[in-house]
C-alpha cells in the first residue's frame, strides 16, 4: 500500500481515476475542471486529494491542463481498494 493511510477524499478520487483507466486506458489524463464532480467530492477537497496523492507518488500532474493520471502504483493502489478487479 502506501506509507500513509488514503483520506476518504484521496480513496474516492483514485477509485474515480480508475473509472477513467478502466474506460479509456492508460492514457486517461481527466482535467481538473470538473473532476470533483465524477469523484463526488467538493472543490476545495479535489486540490487537497491531488496534493495528497501526488505526494505518495499515486499520480501525476500536468499543471499545463491541469490533469492527472494514475502513476503504476496508483494504479495497483487503486486495483487493490477496487476489490482487485
């Protein structure tokens, strides 16, 4: 897992940033802009889980869009909380 417990916030935005590589593949970049929305947290939550899990090394971050993408271990994270589907 990670050297840190996921806060729920950061739990319901990798499982969302699954979603996104389960329907479109590894490349699924989602932009920030309405991510909270399909992660089903609020605004100001959706920065405190990007600054969470990219800090544990789970995502990356294109500041240039802004988007995000699982890295490989947000990805086996994220496999694993999904119930290893």
């Amino acid at each position: 897992m990670t050297d840190h417990p996921l806060t729920e916030i950061e739990r319901k935005l990798i499982l969302c940033l699954l979603l996104f590589y389960k329907e479109i593949g590894p490349a699924a970049t989602p932009a920030l802009k309405s991510l909270h929305e399909e992660a089903g947290i609020e605004r100001h939550e959706l920065d405190e889980a990007v600054k969470g899990l990219r800090s544990k090394g789970l995502i990356e971050y294109w500041e240039l869009q802004p988007a995000v993408r699982l890295t490989g271990p947000g990805l086996v994270l994220a496999r694993r909380l999904d119930g290893g589907a």
